[in-house]
C-alpha cells in the first residue's frame, strides 16, 4: 500500500494520494487549495494514475 501525503497551500491542508502500489492507479483525497504541484509531483515520482477524487467536506480548503 503507498500512501503520500503532503500539507498544502497556506492553511497546510493535508492532502493524500493512496495506491495499491507504485505504477498503479490512485485516489487523491482533499486535493484543496494549491495543492497541484504537490499532486503531481507525488503522482510522477511514484507513476502513479489518478482515477478518482475523495473530498472528505466542502470547506475551501479541502476542495479546490
């Protein structure tokens, strides 16, 4: 199981990225805020493909 997370934008929202494994296909949980670069980064170094986005609440921060 790979699980990456990284804190984004100015409030520091978390933001996950979960995968069965590298290569494989991912869920991208609370992408808010300015978290795009950290998404991509995290999807090229572990070559992973999103298929799916989880937004656990509708604040501005969790949701972008």
């Amino acid at each position: 199981m790979l699980i990456a997370g990284f804190a984004a934008g100015a409030w520091g929202t978390n933001c996950y990225v979960v995968a069965p494994a590298a290569g494989e296909e991912c869920v991208i949980i609370d992408p808010g805020h300015q978290a795009t670069a950290g998404v991509e980064e995290t999807l090229a170094k572990h070559r992973l493909k999103p298929v799916a986005v989880v937004l656990t609440h509708g604040h501005i921060d969790h949701v972008a």
